[in-house]
C-alpha cells in the first residue's frame, strides 16, 4: 500500500551575527523549534533539519529534535542528514532512542556518508576515520543496537560473560525509520538491499545529461526494484528535496526574483554532480510545474528548504502559502490540527 504525499519543511539552521532575523546559534535553535510548532498547526507533516559541523549552522541534532518532540504532538521531526563520519554508533543509539521516546515515536532519522565539510579531515578530529567501509560498518552497528541487538558482553565478575547487553533506552519501531541519504543510482539501490529508507536532496552526484527530476526519478525507482527483489516485508519510503519560493510580494521579489529555476551542473565531492533547479514564482505557475516533476510525484515526502535566517513569521507565511495554494496539486492534503 502507497504512503499518503507528506510535505515538511527542512532546515539548515544557519545564523549569521550581521545579517537576518538569527544571529545567534541561540536563535537558530529557538527559531527552528517555533517553526516546527507553526508548521505543526497549518498541518505540515514534517520538520527535519540539516546537520553539519565547524560552521555556523545546526550540528548537534538530538537535544534540538528532542525539544521539537515535547513542544509538538503529531508531526514527524528528522534529520537530513546525520554525517555518519562524526558519530558514535552507540552513543548516537542511546540519543535517538531518547528523542523518539520524548516525541512519542515521531523520529524519522536520515543518516548518510555525509556531504563535504568545511573542516580539514574534521571526522578525524571528532576521533574517526574517513574510511568509507567504516562509515558503513558504523552504520550496521548503529542499526543493529536501534533494533535492541546484544552488542557488548557482559561483565561477570571481573570478565566477560555470556549475556549480551543492548544500549538503552529502546525505542520501539525506531530501527524502520531510519533513512539513508543516497547521492547517487548505485548507493539507492545498495540502500534498498540493507532495508533502510531513501533520502535524496537536491543534488546527485552524476550527470546522464537528462533533466534532474528524470534522474532522480530513475534512482526512486532502481531503489523500488531493488526493495521488491531484497524481499523486505514492509512498504519503504521515499523522501525528495526541494526549494520553493512563492513569490506573493515585493519582499520575495526582491529575495529570490532573480533565480534562474534551471539544473545546474558542476563539480563536487570528486564527481560531475547535478543541482537540481529551484521553484521560484508565482504560486500557480509552481504549483504546474511541481506537479509535473517526476520525482516529486514518485516520492512519498517533499523537503522543503526553508531560508532559515528570514525568521519564524516569514517562514511560517512561505510554509501557509505552500500548504493552500501549491501542495495540493502534488496530491498533498493536510494532516489534522493537533488536540
């Protein structure tokens, strides 16, 4: 059975001390939980935030979605994404465990190889290795001990025993909502073999010279394949990013008038990457143009980036505009107020 068309919205948390409505990481942090209550009461499905380090953006995302959780009672919190370079396996299961138990199982949890940081070999700093294999040995021991997995013996007595112990608190269904964030055709369909959710933003990195959308569109659906041929026995699901900017006054004319709304191709982390274009317009004529995207329509959630240092009230307006005059032509309706 298809998931219901979620939207949430997502955020980089970025501040700035001379520039914007959030000059502070105080503010930033503030702004994204008063977002996430606004979004809450229009009905948005979703609040999820961006994760990285050494700069003035969000990092630390647990105590942040914890504190979402306790002041929202329906929508979903997550990240997009956790850069699997700076964790602790361990200790990161013992935080996303509390967080989902403080929102009452609300938790989806992208987590990736990450993007490139602006710090020189910083995972190292954090204390670990680059090593891609490691990433993913990581991965599997972090999944392994969400699922409630022995994964340390025992002390008897001075020496291990035979018991095997698991990291608590335990969330139940936590271990199915955990997404990988994949930038490519390959690692989506590695991603279906492990059993984990897709996450895919707005950037790929390859290039087949097809439009953006139709190469996202085809890494959903090698992602399906591979699902169906892995023999999992639930229904997966599907996130997409995008920007949109409904232009409804000389505020946002000013601000993003000049987007050119086209893929853009360059070079990133080592690769020919393709960008996809933002939706930037009059709310009719984007609300057309989203519908005809071929990855939007084969996503079961649009991420919505949001210009976070433009404050809550500005946000929370561009979300309402989204919500009454775009997402309903992507097969979107609201979710109920929360009681």
């Amino acid at each position: 059975m298809a998931h219901p068309k979620r939207i949430g919205f997502l955020s980089f948390g970025a501040w700035h001390p001379g520039g914007g409505l959030t000059h502070t990481g105080a503010d930033a942090l503030h702004q994204t939980v008063e977002l996430a209550v606004a979004a809450e009461e229009l009905g948005i499905d979703g609040a999820f935030v961006r994760v990285h380090h050494f700069a003035r953006q969000l990092a630390s995302p647990f105590p942040l979605l914890a504190a979402i959780g306790v002041r929202t009672s329906r929508i979903e919190i997550g990240t997009g994404v956790i850069d699997m370079r700076y964790e602790n396996p361990l200790y990161m299961t013992e935080n996303a465990g509390a967080a989902d138990l403080l929102a009452g199982g609300r938790l989806q949890l992208g987590i990736s190889r990450g993007s490139p940081e602006p710090a020189w070999h910083g995972a190292e700093a954090f204390g670990y290795s680059l090593d891609r294999d490691q990433v993913r040995d990581k991965t599997a021991l972090f999944r392994a001990a969400i699922a409630g997995a022995g994964v340390v013996r025992a002390d008897a007595g001075g020496r291990p025993g035979d018991a095997m112990l698991a990291v608590q608190p335990q969330s139940p269904g936590l271990a199915d909502r955990i997404w990988w964030g994949s930038g490519t055709r390959q690692s989506a369909v590695w991603t279906a073999e492990q059993g984990m959710n897709l996450m895919s933003s707005t950037l790929l990195l390859e290039d087949t010279q097809v439009p953006f959308d139709e190469l996202q569109a085809e890494q959903i659906s090698l992602f399906h394949d591979a699902w169906t041929s892995a023999g999992h026995d639930r229904e997966p699901r599907v996130s997409v990013s995008r920007s949109v900017m409904p232009i409804t006054s000389d505020l946002d004319r000013r601000l993003f008038g000049g987007d050119a709304n086209e893929d853009q191709v360059g070079w990133l982390d080592g690769a020919i990457s393709r960008f996809g274009r933002s939706y930037t317009g009059e709310p009719d004529r984007i609300a057309e143009e989203l519908a005809q995207d071929a990855a939007v329509q084969a996503a079961d959630t649009i991420l919505l980036t949001v210009p976070s240092q433009l404050g809550v009230e500005y946000n929370a307006a561009m979300l309402e505009t989204i919500a009454r005059d775009i997402a309903p032509a992507i097969g979107w309706s609201p979710a109920a107020a929360p009681r």
